[in-house]
C-alpha cells in the first residue's frame, strides 16, 4: 500500500464523506428547517425509539444533495490527466449518477442503520459505539455499492481505517468549534 493508493481511496470516498458531514453544519446553520421532522416519525420499536428524532430529513436529503454535488465536481475535475489516475471510477461514463445515489443514499443508510442498532442496544444519541459509529457510512456505501462496483477488498479496508481515524479528528475539530455535542 502506498500513498497514492491512500489518496485514489480517500478521492473515491469524498461525496460519502460530505454527504456524512453535512447534517450537523446544516443542523447549526438552520438550513432547510422545514425538513427538520424526524425521519422515523417519531415511531417506536419495542418501546424504543425506531431511530430518535435528531435523525432528520434535512440530514438525509441535505446529505445526498452535497454528496452529488461532490460527485458532479468529480466529473468536471475528470478531466485532467492527475485525477484520472487516482479515481478508482470512470467519472466520464454514464452511470456515473447510478454511482453517486448509491454512494451517498448508502452513506445515509448506514448511518441510519446503526442508529436503530443503538437504539437497540440503549445507547443514546450522541453516545458512543466505536467504531462503528466513525464507520457506519463505510459500511453502508460499501453494501449498497457491492454489486454495481467491484474493488479490491483492501480499498474497504483502507477506508475503514483512514475513516476512523479522520472522523475522529474532525469531530474533534467540530467540537471545538461548537459543531458537535461529542468530541468522538
């Protein structure tokens, strides 16, 4: 594994990683607050919460917009011959748009999916479930893009780690700067 490998999986994951940071942000900056209605309707499972009410619509639909924002920036930047080289997906084909709704509504579910795990488990928002609460994103753009991409297991692997670690960073950042509640 070398640093460019490092790089091309790190510019591969970009629109999961801003589709993934963007609910707080838009949470903080009052965008879309009309969207600001839970995404399970505020419905139970088991006399539990199905997911809790911070989970919103204006995380999932600001989420996917920016996550395919990323994407459209990524085939604009295909262009050049240093970016081709490091992308792992031919950003000039025309399933590019299949790639980044998989990619960013798979980031969506799971987070979503790990929520209710939590729930489940009876770990509050905000509580922590390391490391999947750092991961989930991976793992669910890693499920829904499966069978539409094939990659090299080490890419998942690579991204796993490296998402782990950045995430904790930058929650750590975010906390700092008052963007998020827990610094994990």
């Amino acid at each position: 594994m070398n640093i460019q490998f490092i790089i091309s999986c790190l510019y591969f994951f970009l629109p999961a990683y801003f589709t993934n940071m963007i609910p707080p942000i838009a949470r903080r900056m009052k965008l879309c607050d009309f969207l600001d209605k839970p995404v399970d309707f505020n419905k139970t499972f088991n006399g539990k919460p199905f997911l809790g009410s911070h989970k919103t619509w204006r995380g999932v639909i600001c989420g996917i917009l920016l996550g395919l924002i990323v994407i459209w920036l990524q085939i604009k930047l295909f262009q050049f011959p240093a970016v081709q080289e490091i992308s792992f997906f031919d950003y000039s084909g025309p399933d590019v748009w299949v790639f980044g709704l998989l990619m960013t509504t798979g980031a969506v579910f799971g987070d979503l999916l790990f929520a209710f795990v939590k729930r489940r488990l009876n770990i509050e928002p905000g509580g922590p479930f390391m490391p999947l609460d750092q991961t989930n994103y991976v793992v669910g753009a890693a499920i829904f893009l499966t069978g539409f991409l094939k990659l090299n297991i080490m890419v998942w692997v690579t991204l796993f780690i490296a998402t782990f670690l950045l995430h904790i960073l930058f929650n750590r950042i975010g906390y700092l700067l008052g963007i998020h509640k827990n610094k994990w």
